[in-house]
C-alpha cells in the first residue's frame, strides 16, 4: 500500500464524515444559537432548554435523512471493499 493510497483512503473517510455530520451539526449550531438568542432576549438561564431542541433536531435530521446517510455509507464502504485488491498491491 503506497502513501498516495492511504492519503487517499483517509480523504474518502474524512469526506464522507463531514458528509454524515454536516447536517446534524449545522442543525445544532442553528437551534443552539436561535434558543441562546431566547434565553438572552427572556432571561431565562435553564439548562435544559437547549438541550432538548438539539436532541429534537438532531433525531428529526437523522429520522429524515437515514435514506441519504446510509446511502453516503454504503458507497464508501463499497469503494472501499471493492478496491481491497487494488490496495494490497
């Protein structure tokens, strides 16, 4: 296996991961920052409250989108299973 392989095989992996977590972390960025600007606006210092929408939002993200994430997973490891013989060489 040659470096330009496994720098290759780490840029899928790397890739693919901003791919799956992209939406779910962009999603907690937006709640965490529209519940702050509540909790600023109202003063209301509860710990809970931006937990909760998060959690919420990330589940309706993941319950949405499972199709599309699965399909991101399937055709990397399938790249990757399929290329094995290409990578012992």
């Amino acid at each position: 296996m040659t470096a330009e392989t496994v720098m290759e095989v780490a840029r899928m992996a790397i890739e693919t991961t901003i791919l799956v977590a992209g939406p779910m972390l962009l999603l907690s960025l937006v709640v965490g920052l529209l519940v702050g600007a509540f909790q600023a606006m109202t003063q209301i210092n509860e710990m809970t409250l931006t937990f909760v929408p998060k959690v919420f939002g990330i589940f309706m993200v993941m319950l949405i989108g499972f199709p599309w994430l699965l399909g991101v997973y399937l055709k990397f490891m399938t790249t990757i299973l399929g290329n094995i013989p290409n990578y012992i060489r």
